[in-house]
C-alpha cells in the first residue's frame, strides 16, 4: 500500500493556529510556538505509513464513527483513515486535558 495522504481540515488548521498563540502568548517566544505546531505537525507524519496506529477512543460513538487519535505530550490528534481515497483527514487537535467529548461531538 502507497503512503497516506495527510489532510488537515481546516478545523484542525485552525487549532494548530489556537494553539501556536496560546503557546506564543504563554511562553513569550514565537519560536516555541513555531516548533511546537511542527511536532505536532510530525507527529501526524506517522500516519502517513501506519494510518491504523493511533489509538482508538473509549467513547463508543467515536470509536464506531471510526475515529483514532495520536498523542504528542498534552495534545491529542483526532483523525479519520479513508482508506478508499488513501487518506487519513486529521479533525481535530486539542488539550487532552478538556474534555475530547464536548469538543469532538460537533463531528457526529
């Protein structure tokens, strides 16, 4: 099988650039915040060759609509493998310490 295609939704764009503010504002530094939103970025890399190796939810709503999630210290990538289209879309990237539930309820 061909490497999977990464495709960030523009929600899961839109946390990344949450997040690099909330790290930028929080440590003082732009450069944390850029590196940071990179290993994040690297992390959903994995998937390109293991698309099934994120962990699956324990909600079982999420787990039958087929999500997995990938961690990278507190922050948790939500994402869909279409194995169809050879794609995985990550969906969502947040705080794992909120509650997944009430932030991942706008996609079922």
């Amino acid at each position: 099988m061909n490497n999977c295609q990464i495709v960030f939704t523009d929600t899961a764009k839109a946390d990344l650039r949450e997040i690099a503010v909330y790290i930028a504002e929080r440590a003082q530094d732009k450069q944390i915040a850029i590196r940071f939103v990179k290993e994040l970025r690297a992390t959903a890399k994995i998937l390109e060759t293991f698309p099934e190796s994120g962990a699956i939810p324990r909600d079982r709503v999420l787990k039958s609509s087929g999500y997995r999630f990938l961690t990278h210290k507190d922050y948790l990538l939500f994402y869909l493998c279409d194995k169809a289209e050879n794609r995985v879309y990550i969906m969502a990237v947040f705080n794992g310490k909120r509650d997944y539930m009430r932030v991942m309820k706008k996609f079922l």
